[in-house]
C-alpha cells in the first residue's frame, strides 16, 4: 500500500477528467495489470465518489478496448493507430494530443494518446457512454432463465424467483431484502430479466422501475449531480421521482426520453422495429436518433416510431402498463396477437390455426402462472383448446 501511496501522492482523482485518467501511469497499470493494493483503492474511488464516474468508466472502458502486445507500444503499432483516426476527429484532441504525441517518452503518454483516438473512433462515446456500456454488457444472461444482476466484472448475482426487487440505497444494494457487499458495486450495473420473469428496480434518489419479461437495464450505480439516465433495451415501466435540477433520461437504440417528475411505460426491444412510449402522468419529451428537435407527449396518448414514422394516439394506458401488476389485459384483441405476446413474455412458440387467431377476445390474464394456467384461462374465454407435448403448445379452435 505504501508503493500506491508514492504513485498517487499529490492527485485527486475526484478532479479528474476523462483525458486526465488517460494520462495517468497508476490509472493504466491499474487497468491493465491490476494488483489487490490497486483493486481495493478504485473500489473505495467508486464507493466515495459520484461526480465524475462517468469519465473514470469511459478511461476504463478505453483502456480495455486497446490491445497491446507488450509493455510498451512499438512505434508501429502508434502508426496503425494514427493511421485510422479521422483527420476532423484528430483535430478535436487538440493540446492534448500534440502534447502527449510530442512527449513520447513516457509510456503512459503513448498509450494515453492512442486509446483517446480510439474511443473518437467510436462515435460520441465519450457524450454518449452508457451506449458504450450498454453495447460491452450486451444482453448476457438473458437466456439463462433466472434474472441476473452484474455488479461488477468478478460478481453477478443470480436471482431465480418469478418476481424480484432490487434496491440501491446510501449503504449499497439490496436484492430480495438482503445487502450485497457495495465493495462490488462499480460504476455502471446490468439488470437482465430473462422470458417469464419481472422485477423491480428502485434507485437512491426514490425512482422505481418495473422491468418485463425479457428486458435489460444499464444504469449507473450512482446518478451524477446534473442527470440522471438509464439505457434499456426491452419493456419498463417508470416512476420518476421528481427532480427539477436533474431530469430523468431514458435510452434505447433509436430514441431518448426525458422528463423531470412522471410516471410512463417504454417498449423499445432492440429486436423489434417499433418504439412505444405511453404517457400515464406528467409530461415527456422524445428524441429520435438523427433527427432534430423534440417531440411532447400528454398523459393517455401513446408515441410510436417505427421505421423512421412517428405516431402519436390516445390509448387506454392501463392495457400497455397492467404487466407491471402482474396482468394482462385485453380489449376486443385478435387471439393471434394475445398469443404472440404470450410467446414473446414467456419465451415459447405457441402455434395457432387461423381460426383460433381471428377470434376476438376480452378479459384479463394472470402472468404471475405458469403458461399452460394460462391458456387453460384462455379456454374459458373463448372456444379454443390447447394441446402441450415436449415443451411446445399448440391452440385450436373448436366450437
């Protein structure tokens, strides 16, 4: 611990920028060659600190993403690196880069210089990088069949009741009712919540999250002092506390929304080509990727997007958000479509003939059961009977 005290004597990370980091020998070795001493002092880094994580994850993340040989950089793995950045995007590391490129001495310049190119390479990742750590995590573990909390590189936690609660407070996290070390706790954490499962999510600040069957969230362990966002990729339900200085943003792939105080639900499956956001209180405003301005939504109206078509409609709001409760309700709906949604919750094909599908149904479903409980209720419902062998389900009509 004493040889860590001489490296870092004089610094204050807590000051640090994202190029700071990139131009610190102790941050790099810590990356790249971490020891227990090193691990144990950015642990306690995270655990005190929130303003400026963002830029310790993006340096990290950085680091990470640039593969090198040896100890040092040879002076053709430096040209590889110039060689693909951008002439316009070189210019933006200005100072800096002709700073660091000069020096040449130190290998932590070096290696600085070249994971600052990179990371310009990557489109706005240093704005934009929840979506960087959104696309590291990818959906991992969403076809486990239990839902999976990641804290950390070294800890996951597995979690395999149909319905969850997950709650960050000041002393760490609780999963269940029961505390997880903080110790593990990092800058960013991943919520998968595999077919047939749900949970909830309830951040410090006192927003609560309803994550649905087939979803996962990435979000910060702690929110900055200007913002607060989250990154999705499925369906959830939000609860926002509110918040004047620091507004509520929601990402996916194709749109963002943001808000101050509100309730409202969001579908946006990066497998699926349509976009929902469904006002229950409060007000939003959407963006969509690429294009300019925003777009704002009322309470009881419904915003799609779907292959560049925006659409807005009033909409009965508790059938889009009755999933958080642990129902399904449904209005005059094809039995096709009920059907659908059911394989898409559960995650199994259910077949169907075209009798059975052009039926119109009303009624109310209880996702909290097993599938087939559940298509017993359907026949009950409507004249159907289903059939079950080898894990796959079939409907048929029969008056």
């Amino acid at each position: 611990m004493q040889n860590i005290q001489n490296k870092i004597a004089g610094k204050n990370y807590r000051d640090y920028s994202f190029e700071d980091f990139l131009n610190d020998e102790f941050f790099i070795s810590s990356v790249r060659q971490p020891t227990e001493e090193s691990r144990a002092f950015w642990r306690k880094f995270i655990r005190e600190n929130g303003d400026n994580l963002q830029s310790y994850n993006s340096a990290r993340l950085c680091v990470e993403s640039v593969p090198v040989s040896g100890d040092s950089l040879s002076d053709k793995e430096i040209t590889d690196i110039w060689a693909g950045v951008n002439t316009r995007k070189s210019a933006r590391l200005g100072s800096l880069s002709r700073r660091l490129y000069v020096a040449g001495a130190s290998v932590a310049a070096v290696v600085a210089l070249a994971l600052v190119a990179v990371f310009l390479n990557r489109g706005n990742a240093v704005e934009q990088d929840i979506y960087a750590f959104a696309g590291q995590f990818q959906a991992a573990g969403m076809n486990s069949g239990d839902v999976q909390l990641v804290l950390s590189e070294d800890r996951l936690v597995t979690i395999r009741d149909r319905e969850s609660e997950i709650t960050y407070g000041t002393t760490g996290v609780q999963v269940k009712g029961e505390a997880v070390s903080a110790e593990r706790v990092t800058g960013y954490n991943q919520l998968t919540v595999p077919n047939g499962k749900r949970s909830v999510l309830t951040f410090s600040e006192g927003t609560r999250v309803w994550v649905n069957a087939g979803s996962r969230v990435v979000y910060p362990v702690e929110f900055s002092e200007r913002e607060r966002e989250i990154y999705v990729d499925g369906e959830i339900y939000l609860e926002v506390s509110p918040d004047s200085n620091r507004p509520f943003s929601v990402k996916t792939k194709d749109i963002g929304v943001r808000v101050l105080g509100t309730a409202f639900n969001v579908t946006a499956r990066e497998s699926d080509s349509v976009r929902r956001v469904v006002l229950v209180s409060g007000s939003v405003k959407i963006s969509v990727h690429g294009e300019k301005g925003e777009i704002s939504l009322s309470p009881d109206r419904m915003y799609e997007h779907n292959k560049g078509e925006n659409r807005i409609t009033d909409v009965d709001v508790y059938k889009y958000i009755s999933w958080k409760d642990g129902m399904y309700l449904f209005k005059n709906e094809r039995l096709g479509d009920i059907l659908e949604r059911l394989s898409a919750y559960y995650g199994i094909n259910i077949e169907y003939d075209g009798m059975s599908g052009d039926l119109r149904c009303s009624g109310k479903l209880d996702l909290k059961s097993e599938l087939k409980d559940v298509l017993t209720g359907l026949t009950y419902t409507a004249p159907v009977l289903f059939h079950s062998e080898n894990g796959r389900y079939a409907i048929k009509y029969s008056p």
